[in-house]
C-alpha cells in the first residue's frame, strides 16, 4: 500500500510540476484610470474567490503586460464582473459561534483591494472576501466606500454565554435607502449574507427604471456527466485465518491469494464549483465491478494424512464513489487529481472453502462456506486517491482504493487492494 501511495503521490507532483498554481486566463475586459479614462484590452481573469489587490492588464495592441494595484487605477471590468479599487475597513472578527469574542467593537484592518459589485448605480452594493475575515459587504456614498457594519459575539445574560448580534447595518441601510419607503420593512428583515442584501437592493431599483442598473449574475454549480469504462487488479490478504474454523479448512495464513482482474464501468457526474476557473468539483461515480480470488493450501500431517485445501471467493459490488477533484490545464490537455471515499454494497457473494482429505489412501471431499454467516459483511468502503489527464472529451485516470473487505470479524480482517485503469467520456 505505501509502495502504490508514494506512486500515486509521485505522479501527481510530475503531472502538476511545470504548470504554475495561477495559470494565465487573458480575455476582454477594461481598465478604469485614475483620470476616468477607460481603456479597452485583455485581463488575467481568474476566477477570483478571494478578491485581488492587483490585475494584470494588457492593451489591445501590446503583448506586454502590465500589473496594476489596487490603488493605481479606478477598477476594472471583466467576463461581467466589476470591480473597483479602494482603501477598506475589514472586520476580522470570527463569526463561528464556538470562537466568539465577548465585545460589540468591531476588529477592524484596513487593506487596499479590489471590491467586486454585487449591485452598481447611484446606489451601489460591494462585497469583499479575504484570507483573514469573513465577508464583509461596503455602500458607496459621497464617493467613499463604507462598511455595513455586522459583528456576531457573546454576551452573558443572567450568567449564560448568548449568541448576540451588532446589527448596524441595518440603521445605515435605512438611512442610505431612505428615498424608497417601500423597502422600510424588508431592511429590518434583510439578513448578512449576499443573496439578501442583493434581493433588498433589487427591490429598491423595481421602480426606477430611469437607468440601467448593474447586478452581478448569481452563480451557479454547473454539471458535467458521461460514462466510464477500464479495468481493475485487485489483491487480497488475509491479517489472519478464522480462529473458529477447523484447522483442516484454513487456507495459508498470510498467503496472498491470485490477484483478480475484471471489468469495470458505469457513470460519473461532476459538480463545477464556482469561483476557481472549475479547478475544484465535486466528482461522483456509480460504478459496477467485481472480483474473484483463488487459494490453494496443502497441510501434510503424516504419510497417511494430508489436506489439500481450495478457497474461492467472488463478489459483484456496486460501488458509490465520492471524490474531490483538482484540476489544471497544461497546453492542450488538463490534469487532474482526485481523493474521497468509496461505498460498495455488495450484490453478489460466492465464499466457499472445499477441503480434499487423503487418509490411508482414503479420498473425501467436504464443502464449507468460507465465512460464518455472521461474519459476512453485506458493504465494503475505502479511500481513492487518483491522477489522470483529459483532452477535449475524453479522459484516462489511473487510481488506488484500499478498502475494508469481506470478513467482519474483529482482529481479523481481510486486506483488500484494487487499482483501477479507466478511460471516460463526457456528454
């Protein structure tokens, strides 16, 4: 197993060595200049989950490019996103309710960075995520960037800690939309979050048709599906025999028995998160494979006693695979990573152990099942890490899964190792 993992682990860092982590992406977009000059050209988009301090920028007739701060230009405009560059409050207080702080004072840094707009017109609406702090969201008015103000902490009320909430975001929201009355009662309802605060600023505009307002598309989780196809080798080992069973029934102790190869082959479905060019997805498999194994012991007791000892062992799984996938363009082809669990409910089993005894030249043959019905597992899980490489549709991927087996017999378990090759396309 470590022999297969250091492999794996090897190949991954070969596939993923030349690329670098951020890959150039340049399509059309444009600059805002200091002087409110808009200058048309190309843009290194990334995907941004975390909002950038600079973009690098090239014109339409240059090939070099140019990398700009946050504070050397206005903002920029690219694949329908807008941002603008300013000097922020950022509250950096944590929100998870088991490392809450016992003070309504902000915990602010100021950082210079692009703010993405959610919502843009006379009123306007940005978000901000970093490394360092929860998201935070900003109006503009008289052309300054202010924070909304929201701390999540705790206060104790008759002794008990008690999650509270400093809300002043809203008495700036109903100060800052105080031309539209219509919104009065859903500001004290709008919660912290960019869905609901994009919803509020929507209903604000619903009326105000005059001019064309800019909202940031929601973004969605797009799919992918297809079919898979290829091979398995899979290995078995057993830690140790079955105490109960008859000495006469045991196959060897310790011996690995014939490795099975068969088919594999199903379907996948891939779920693109957004915000990192579809680098990570969420990669779900139903798969069907199987495997057979076959041991052979001879126990010699004396000249006129001896065993030959056959075990058999076949099963058909349906396996439900769920892995995280990581993935990188290189040139033409896309590499790709991927680690998650597997679980197998086990349709089929076949576990049978036939002992031939010889005594005085006396021949017999008994059949045993291999296993005590209460020893039978009836599901398999394991891990799966794997690599593989994609072009246009199609996509081959060597993995490794090594799972719990068949026999669930405590301090008795048996070793089960398959490595895949299989070859997919996508609709």
């Amino acid at each position: 197993m470590k022999n297969s993992l250091l492999f794996l682990i090897f190949l991954c860092l070969f596939i993923f060595n030349k690329p670098a982590i951020s890959q150039e992406n340049f399509i059309s977009g444009y600059i805002i200049t200091p002087g409110n000059d808009t200058i048309f050209g190309f843009i290194d988009y990334q995907n941004w989950g975390i909002n950038p301090k600079q973009v690098v920028f090239k014109n339409l007739d240059s090939i070099e490019s140019k990398t700009y701060a946050a504070s050397e230009i206005q903002g920029f405009f690219v694949n329908n996103e807008m941002y603008t560059g300013a000097i922020v409050d950022v509250e950096v207080s944590p929100r998870e309710t088991g490392s809450l702080d016992f003070y309504p004072d902000l915990n602010l840094k100021q950082d210079t960075v692009f703010l993405m707009a959610l919502v843009s017109r006379n009123k306007s609406l940005y978000y901000l995520n970093t490394l360092y702090s929860a998201e935070n969201f900003y109006i503009e008015e008289n052309g300054k960037i202010l924070l909304l103000v929201y701390k999540r902490y705790t206060k104790n009320i008759s002794g008990k800690p008690v999650v509270t909430e400093n809300n002043s975001y809203v008495g700036q929201l109903t100060y800052y939309l105080r031309d539209n009355d219509e919104v009065r009662e859903k500001i004290r309802t709008t919660i912290y979050t960019k869905k609901s605060l994009v919803n509020l600023f929507m209903q604000y505009f619903e009326n105000q048709s005059s001019h064309s307002v800019y909202v940031k598309e929601k973004e969605k989780i797009s799919t992918e599906y297809g079919l898979l196809l290829g091979g398995t080798l899979t290995t078995l080992r057993f830690k140790e025999t079955e105490r109960d069973i008859w000495v006469e029934k045991k196959c060897k102790e310790g011996e690995p028995w014939t490795p099975s190869k068969d088919l594999t082959g199903g379907v996948f479905l891939n779920l693109l998160l957004p915000r990192n060019m579809d680098r990570f997805s969420i990669s779900n498999e139903l798969l069907l494979t199987s495997c057979s194994f076959y041991n052979e012991y001879f126990l010699y007791v004396h000249e006129d006693l001896y065993y030959s000892n056959r075990g058999r062992l076949e099963y058909l799984y349906l396996k439900l695979n769920t892995m995280v996938r990581y993935q990188l363009k290189i040139e033409n082809f896309t590499g790709f990573i991927k680690l998650g669990f597997s679980n197998s409910p086990i349709i089929k089993s076949h576990a049978k152990l036939e002992v031939n005894k010889t005594f005085h030249n006396v021949f017999s043959a008994y059949d045993y099942p291999f296993f005590k019905s209460q020893n039978i597992k009836k599901w398999d899980h394991g891990l799966i890490i794997g690599t593989g490489m994609s072009y246009k549709k199609f996509h081959t991927e060597i993995r490794f899964e090594p799972s719990v087996g068949f026999s669930k017999r405590y301090g008795e378990p048996s070793n089960v190792r398959r490595y895949y090759f299989i070859m997919g396309y996508t609709f």
